[in-house]
C-alpha cells in the first residue's frame, strides 16, 4: 500500500482516461486534477471523495507555463506536508482533422502547444519534486505520458495532430534517457484505439464487436502498473489496443 505521504497529479482530466487515472492512483494516493475548466473535474473530485479519497481540482492550462506554475504553487499551499509520487499527462488537445490544405498555421501551433509545450511546461514543474522523491517513494516515482496512433503513424488528415504527438513522444524518449538514471521513471503510452467513452458511445468501431474499443479504466491499470514497477526493469513505451485492432 503507497504511502498518504505522497500525492499523485494528472493533468488532463474528463469523462474518460483522465477520470479512470484519477480513481486509480485515487486507492492510494491523494490527486490532484488539472483541467482548464472546473466542470471537468468537479464531478471527478465527488466522486473520489464518496468513495473516501482525497482529490482537489485545480484550473490550469498546461500550454500556459505561468498557467501551470501558478497551478503548482496551490499545490503546495494544499498539500505542504506531501510528495509527488506520480504525474501523468493526458493533454490531448490540438486535434484538427482536417485536409492538409485546409489546416491552418494555427492549427499546428495549437497541437504543438498542447502536446509538447504544454508536456515541456508539466515535465519542468513536476521532475524537481520526483527527484526529490526519489530516495523515499513507495514506488519509482513516475512521469507518465499519454500519446496515441498518432505519435508513432502520420495518417490522412491527422497532419498537425501527429506533429505535436511526434513532438511529445520525442521529448519523453529525451527525459527518459535523462531522469532514468536518476531514478525517475519516465513512460510514453500509446493509445492506440478508439477509447470507450461517452463520446465515442455511438462509434461502431472494429465492426462493432465487445471490447473492440479501449477501457480507460484498463488503461488506468496499465499506468498504475507502470508507476510500480521495479527499477530495474522499467518499460519507456507501452502500446496499447484492443485484442481485434489491426496495427
């Protein structure tokens, strides 16, 4: 059982991964939630406290570095007394599907903002304290990123998209190699599936078979088991589809 000395932080929460990540590390750690707006993360906060957890929501955007270094400084005057055992980033804006001549210089500065920006911004804030944590954390502490098919595929239409995955996946592989050997563990998750959420609930995905679309809450049990694993064998890069996905 992790210790109520360390908290965790997930930035980039709603009704699907985001709000499975939080209920997860919620069983054994205080979290934080970071989202823009406060209605996607109040509901998530009841939540976790009916079921006797401790969550506080926090307004911030991560594309914004005084955004996020104002968000951490609450942080501190909340929880004083605790470390940061794990951050997850789960940011996924910026995601134009458009055809190539109909995007715009904006839309590939809004990728790039949110998804390596904004991972450049959450990374600078959260690496001092996993350090920090370091020699007494229960488990590695862990910086964890949430990428897609398009970090690793550029497809039709997903140009500007894949062009900030790209960028995100790059600099994980970066801090890896980095804060690895400092006993940071760094992870890039690929998500590569339609993810079942409310959202995609009319998707006919996979022609429509069960479990042809991706679990956040699996997803979240794939995260919990990368924040525990050993250090001498951490996984920089899990992927992660349904059983019937073609790749």
């Amino acid at each position: 059982m992790a210790s109520k000395s360390f908290y965790a932080v997930i930035a980039g929460v709603g009704a699907g991964t985001g709000r499975s990540v939080a209920l997860r590390f919620a069983r054994s750690y205080p979290v934080v939630l970071l989202a823009r707006k406060p209605e996607s993360y109040n509901d998530i906060v009841s939540e976790i406290k009916k079921q006797g957890g401790e969550a506080i929501g926090i307004s911030a955007d991560t594309s914004d570095p005084q955004s996020v270094s104002s968000a951490f400084e609450a942080i501190k005057k909340e929880l004083p007394d605790k470390k940061l055992a794990a951050a997850i980033y789960n940011v996924g804006a910026g995601f134009a599907v458009k055809p190539f001549l109909e995007l715009t210089p904006s839309d590939l500065n809004t990728s790039l903002a949110s998804n390596a920006g904004g991972l450049f911004n959450f990374a600078q804030a959260t690496l001092p304290s996993l350090l920090d944590s370091v020699p007494s954390s229960p488990f590695p502490p862990s910086l964890i990123i949430t990428g897609a098919t398009a970090s690793v595929r550029g497809s039709p239409r997903f140009a500007t998209f894949a062009a900030g995955k790209f960028a995100a996946r790059a600099l994980s592989q970066s801090l890896a190699r980095e804060f690895g050997p400092k006993g940071v563990h760094v992870a890039h998750v690929i998500v590569d599936g339609v993810i079942d959420i409310p959202r995609t609930k009319e998707y006919r995905v996979n022609d429509g078979v069960e479990d042809g679309k991706i679990s956040p809450d699996a997803i979240a049990e794939s995260y919990w088991h990368l924040h525990t694993q050993h250090r001498s064998s951490f996984t920089h890069e899990l992927d992660l589809r349904p059983y019937v996905e073609k790749f």
